[in-house]
C-alpha cells in the first residue's frame, strides 16, 4: 500500500505539472508573452516558493537538461560540416570578441555591486554564458534560426558552451581548498577528454550511419526512435565522462549525422522529446527562483539585475556595431542575449564546493540569472514595439538606388527574381537590382548579389535606377496590383525598354497583355506543366510521349489565351480545358470506362475561378 501510495504521489506531480504548463503556457502566448515567460511563470506557481506542490526543483532540472541536450542535436542536424566551417570566424573570432568585452566589464560590475574580486569573476563568468535555452527557442518562435542575423547567435552560442569546461578547470585552480590529486591527473583528464572527442567523431563517420541502415530493414518504427535517443544520450553521456559539455556532444553529433539519409527521420523522432523536455527545463528554473532569497536581498538582487543586463546588453550592442551589423539586428542581438544561462547554476555550484564563492553569494547570483532569464521574453517584446516590430526597418548599410545603369533592370528580387536573375548572370549581362525588402537586401548581399532599395511603382526611383536607359525591364515583384503599376508605369515613361512581367494568374495575366508588355508568364504554369509530365513519367509513361503531351498542353493553354484576351473574359477559353468527373463510386484498382469531357459538354457555368488558371 504504501508503494502505491508514492506512485500516486508521483502521479500527481506529473500531473500537477503538465496542467500548469497546459494551462499557463496558451494562455501567455495568447497575451503575446512568449512561451518561455509562460513556462517559467508556472514554475514558480507550483514550486516550492509558491504553492510548494514541488520541493526539490533541482532534481527537475538535472532531467530537464536533456531538453537542452536534443535542441542542440537538432540544430547540429541543420549543420552540415562545411557549413560549420564556414562560420568558424563567427563562432571563435565574434565569439571571443564578446565574451573576452563582457567578463571584463561585468567583473568591474559585480564588484561594484559588494563582491570579492574572485566571486566578481565567477559571478561575471556565469553570467556571460547566455542562456541557450531561452534564445534559441524565443528565435525558433520567431523563425530567425536560419537567417544571418540568426546564424551569427547560434555561432556565439556554440562558442558560450565550449567555455563551460576551461572555467570548471579555472574554478579548481582558484580554489583555496587543497588539492585532491596532482599535475599528472589533470593531464590525464584532458587526454579523457581528447579521447572522448575522438571517439564520438569516429561512431559518426563510421558506426551511426550504417547502424541506421541495418535498423531501418527491420522497418519497426519504435526501433529508429529509440536508436534516435540512444545517439543524442550517449553522445551526451560520452562527453561528459570526458569531463565536456553534454550539450556540445549532442550537438557535435548531430552535425556528424546531418549529411544522412536517415536526417529528417531523427528530426521528426526527436522533436517530441525536445518540446516536451524544454518546457520542463524552464518549469524547473522557474521553480528554483526562491522568493525567500530575493525578499531578504531585494536591493541588493534588483540593483545586480539592472546593471549586469544593462552593462551585457551594452557590450553585445558595441561588438556587433564594430563587426559592421546594423542598428536593429545590434539591438536585438543586444537584447537577446543580456541574460544569464543554465550553465551558469552549474559554475555557481562548482565555485562554491571549491569554497571560491560562499552559499549567500551562490543564491544572490542564481536569483539575478534566473530574474534575467524571466525578464528577457518582457524586454524582447518591449524593444521589438518601441522599435516598431520592423515596420520602419533601418537603413543602416543599405545603398538606395542612385544614378544606377544597366541593360537589365530586375524590379523585385524574392525567389522568382532570383532564379530568373542566374541566366542572365551567367551570360554576364550587366543587371541592376532594385527591391524594398530590407532583409531580403541584407541575406542577399551574404550570397553576394548587391541590391538596391527602390520602389519600382515610383518613376523617379524607376530613373534614378536606370530604366530609362535599360533595354530589358524583368517585373518580378509577387504582389499583383504592385506588378500592374510598375508594367503600366513601363509602357508609359520607359517606351525604349522590353518589359517583362511576372503574373499572379491567368486573370492577372490578361490584365498585363491588355497593357501590351511585352511578355508575361504565370508564376506557377511552367512548373506545374512540367510537374504533370513528371507524375506521368511516373506512371510508366514513354517520356517523349509525356513530353509531347506536355507541348500540347502549353499550346492548348495559348490558344484558350488568345480566345479569352479577344474576348475580354477569362471564360471564353472554357472549351479548349480538359475536364474531369470523378465516379460516384470510387473502385479502386479498376481502369477507367470513359474518356476525359470538355467542361462545356459537362455543362458547367464556369464561374469563380477558372480551372487550370
């Protein structure tokens, strides 16, 4: 009875938990909170400061972690080799940069605020290591992860949790405490270490690819996620025999694996975990904020708060202004990442059993990280509104158009733009690019293209950009009132230029053959032809059969145009569309009885939009 009676104990704190996290995490986000903030919030209502449903958070947390562990294995998963060597002077130039700035200033911060200059350093030191957690799911919210400004966290990141081992190694040394072994143990563990290293990069080019392959034979699906799990927790576990970070092994095995076949498996089987084990980690540091602590040294606590945000953010916004980023991307990187981080419980721990800090100072400095951590989502939100949310984004690095010439002129430069852009940069044509998009100029000037910012619907910008004197003016904007009047603006004040034009669809498409450019192609009809000869080439049909299928749909298509721009309605053309009925009665397996019918024999009243538009 009384083993019974622990299990339902247990239960209820399982319990207990998943409905705060149900409860407070919807509703916080429906408040435009942030899910973070939500987590941390139910926390602290259930924990052993506030309801005291909870009494020990740090046994929470110690599992929590592995949330922590499988965020950094499905990012390694997104990082193939190459592309982290690529950002190699992100992570150790940029990296060093900020940290090297931020343990300096916040050192003479913490010991402004009362402390020795040994817990100064450790206080500062733990506080530097910005929390992985929080940062990278407020960006994964927020889909910044793959962008360049994004990159460029991620990559200061990886640095922060290469650092975690050198400043356990540092607190040691610091120690007053005698020491427990001597010079050739220390030796010894770095080698522990060099060796564990080798070996998960070993298991990752020979060993978890062909273990994936002679799994995925046996077709049981429990099988591969529990082979997922295995990687991410012995990866972890090996680096933390070799006395590394368990963080920075996951996330050095999923980069090892992020050239698989079996990639998008391990994704789809770890996301659950990671979701699930995250929010637990943030439960768990919103319990460990003890209220008694921040009561009895409220002044002290709230003037530390202040002034390590304050003095990290500013030393992150100086940084990334000398490596050239703009205003709003400094800012927000500045915001971002002023806060202390979950590695930095586990330094504060370490100082204190080498006696480096007393238990007072090790309360003060978790209570200041943890603060941090809760208010990051509130001051990311803050500076995001007073910033205008990125309706009015800096122009800070971007060259508007200005006496710009070329034989091309490219009006809009998203994906269509893009692709349409490399024949002619092949051909080496001289091309001038003009777009609005302020973070669509900045990525496209990482890839190396130089776009100017310009209103194609402005004649003024449309000289200033070289219209007058193009010969070919390539429409490729998405917007299709915005593509009309640039087509229009064309015809009227540029006569000498060919114009081009991308259409939304085949209404659209009329539209601008009314304007007499000189050509026009529906954003989707290629591909989608093309898609069809695929699907038939699927089926078993010859490919120069389905070929010269596809070369009759496109002249069908043309002649249904040339009907409906004679007539001025976008149901003249009904007759020339091949129709279908599906069967009442689906039968699967059974050939068809009847041949296709045109729409007109059908006896539809071709209203609303037309199909195969």
């Amino acid at each position: 009875m009384a083993v019974e009676a622990a299990g339902g104990e247990q239960l209820v704190k399982v319990v207990a938990l998943l409905g705060a996290a149900v409860v407070m995490v919807p509703l916080f986000r429906r408040l435009g909170l942030g899910s973070v903030l939500g987590y941390l919030s139910a926390g602290l209502l259930i924990g052993p400061f506030g309801l005291g449903w909870f009494s020990d958070p740090q046994a929470i947390l110690h599992v929590a972690e592995l949330g922590v562990v499988m965020f950094l294995f499905l990012i390694g998963l997104e990082m193939r080799p190459a592309h982290l060597w690529s950002l190699r002077r992100q992570i150790f130039g940029l990296g060093t940069l900020q940290i090297g700035l931020c343990t300096v200033v916040l050192t003479g911060v913490a010991w402004l605020c009362g402390l020795r200059m040994p817990a100064a350093f450790i206080g500062a030191a733990g506080f530097v290591l910005t929390s992985t957690a929080v940062v990278m799911q407020l960006l994964g919210e927020r889909g910044d992860i793959a962008l360049p400004r994004g990159q460029k966290i991620v990559s200061i990141l990886l640095f922060e949790d290469l650092l975690i081992v050198p400043l356990l190694a540092l607190v040691a040394f610091m120690s007053p405490l005698p020491a427990a072994a001597g010079e050739g143990s220390r030796w010894m563990a770095v080698l522990v270490g060099v060796g564990a290293l080798a070996g998960l990069v070993a298991a990752g080019l020979w060993l978890l690819n062909p273990l994936f392959r002679l799994l995925a034979r046996v077709q049981a699906r429990e099988v591969m996620t529990a082979a997922a799990l295995l990687v991410v927790l012995g990866a972890a576990l090996l680096m933390e025999v070799g006395g590394l970070s368990a963080a920075m092994g996951a996330f050095l095995a999923g980069v090892l694996l992020s050239g698989s076949t079996f990639r998008h498996q391990l994704e789809a089987d770890i996301e659950p975990f990671r979701g699930l084990l995250l929010g637990l980690f943030f439960l768990g540091v919103g319990m460990a904020l003890d209220l008694a602590v921040v009561a009895a040294n409220w002044p002290l606590i709230l003037s530390g708060l202040v002034a390590m945000m304050v003095a990290k953010a500013a030393c992150i916004y100086v940084v990334a202004r000398l490596t050239r980023t703009c205003h709003r991307d400094a800012l927000d990187r500045a915001v971002l990442m002023a806060q202390g981080g979950e590695f930095a419980f586990v330094l504060f721990s370490a100082a204190q059993a080498a006696r480096v800090i007393d238990g007072t100072a090790n309360a003060n400095l978790t209570a200041i990280v943890v603060l941090s951590m809760a208010l990051t989502p509130l001051a990311v939100l803050a500076v995001r509104r007073l910033a205008g949310d990125g309706s009015a984004p800096s122009m800070d690095g971007i060259e508007e158009a200005d006496g710009q010439a070329g034989s091309v002129l490219i009006v809009g430069f998203g994906r269509f733009g893009q692709v349409m852009s490399q024949a002619l940069l092949a051909r080496d044509v001289d091309v001038t690019i003009i777009d609005t998009d302020i973070g669509m100029i900045r990525s496209a000037a990482e890839f190396g293209f130089k776009v100017y910012y310009g209103d194609g619907t402005r004649a003024d910008v449309m000289r200033a950009s070289g219209a007058a004197s193009a010969r070919v003016i390539a429409v490729c904007v998405d917007a299709r009132r915005a593509a009309t009047r640039i087509a229009r603006l064309c015809r009227e004040e540029f006569p000498q230029a060919r114009v081009l034009v991308r259409a939304y669809d085949r209404e659209h498409a009329l539209e601008l053959a009314a304007l007499d450019v000189h050509f026009q192609v529906r954003e989707t009809f290629e591909s989608a032809v093309r898609f069809g000869q695929a699907a038939l080439e699927a089926l078993g049909t010859e490919p120069q059969l389905a070929a010269r299928i596809a070369r009759e749909m496109r002249r069908l298509d043309a002649e249904r145009f040339a009907l409906e721009l004679a007539a001025g309605d976008v149901r003249a053309g009904r007759p020339l569309i091949i129709g279908h009925t599906p069967p009442a009665t689906p039968t699967p397996f059974t050939p068809p009885k009847r041949v296709s019918r045109r729409l007109d024999e059908a006896g539809g009243d071709g209203a609303g939009e037309t199909p195969a538009g």
